[in-house]
C-alpha cells in the first residue's frame, strides 16, 4: 500500500531501515524537512502524519505506510502560503531558516490540539472547554523545536498572529 506524501501515493520502500526523514529527503527530494540532529532532540525533521506532529528521523517509512504526510511543502506553496508561513515572514519568525519547516509543521499541529482542546502541562483550567492561547501555552507547546538563532519571539508571535487569523 503507498504512503500518501502531500497528496501524492508513493510506494513503501523495500528496505524497512529507511527513515522517514530519508524517504522525503533523499528520495522525494522534498528538502524543506532538514535534518538536524538526526536524534530527536531538535524538531527540524518535523512533519505531520495524520496531521500529528512527528519526528521523522526517528519514523520508519514503512510505519507510515497508508498514512497521510504532509511536509512543510504541502502545507502551502509560492502562490499561497500557509498562515503560519505568512505569519512566520510578517513577524520574523525566522533568521537562519533551517528550523522553520519543522517550527511551522509542528504549529499547525499544535494549533489542531488547541481547537480539540488537549491541554498542555502549562494550561491553567484542564477541564476548559476552551484553551486560551497565550505565549507561554506556545512556548510550552513548542518547547520540542530548537531554534539556535534565538528567534523564539518572532516565531511565538507568528502563531499567536496566525491562531487570530485562523479563528476569524
């Protein structure tokens, strides 16, 4: 059965070492997931399967086989970009740019946890109905994404903008 990469079915690999990460990269060549620590400590590789955020260094691709993964390229492209990725460039959510493929597929996730209300370690009231986002819920919600270039910030900003964005 294929795996369904933006849209796209393509075929399990024979091989089942391959990692996601590899599978996009090297085969696809789909280079906005970067490789960073290859270990999962820093949050570039990641991309969303089932629009949940994951690892994909750490993913084989045959775990992923008849599930949908979507990459930063998927979620908008030069005609029409994501919210968070206009939000990202209004806001300078980026220097560098190496982390913000991974920093944007894992808001788009988290801005999908919020809406069903899954709470984070740093939300107030756990039996809410509604989660108000605040920076420190991103902060906390994005604490997995590293970003060496210190733009935290920006890219706190970013997603608040693109949450009011998204809700109007």
């Amino acid at each position: 059965m294929p795996i369904r990469i933006n849209g796209a079915d393509v075929p399990v690999p024979d091989d089942a070492r391959v990692s996601l990460l590899d599978l996009l990269r090297e085969r696809l060549h789909l280079t906005g997931t970067k490789v960073g620590c290859n270990q999962g400590a820093c949050g570039a590789c990641t991309v969303l399967v089932d629009d949940e955020r994951v690892l994909s260094c750490l993913t084989l691709a045959v775990q992923v086989d008849e599930r949908s993964v979507t990459t930063v390229e998927g979620l908008g492209g030069l005609d029409h970009l994501h919210p968070l990725q206009a939000a990202f460039i209004e806001h300078d959510g980026f220097q560098c740019g190496y982390c913000t493929p991974g920093q944007i597929c894992s808001a788009a996730a988290m801005l999908r946890e919020i809406e069903r209300g899954a709470p984070s370690y740093v939300t107030a009231d756990l039996g809410a109905d509604v989660i108000t986002l605040s920076p420190e819920e991103v902060r906390e919600r994005m604490s997995g994404n590293l970003c060496r270039c210190g733009t935290h910030n920006g890219i706190v900003e970013a997603i608040l903008d693109a949450a009011r964005e998204t809700a109007r």
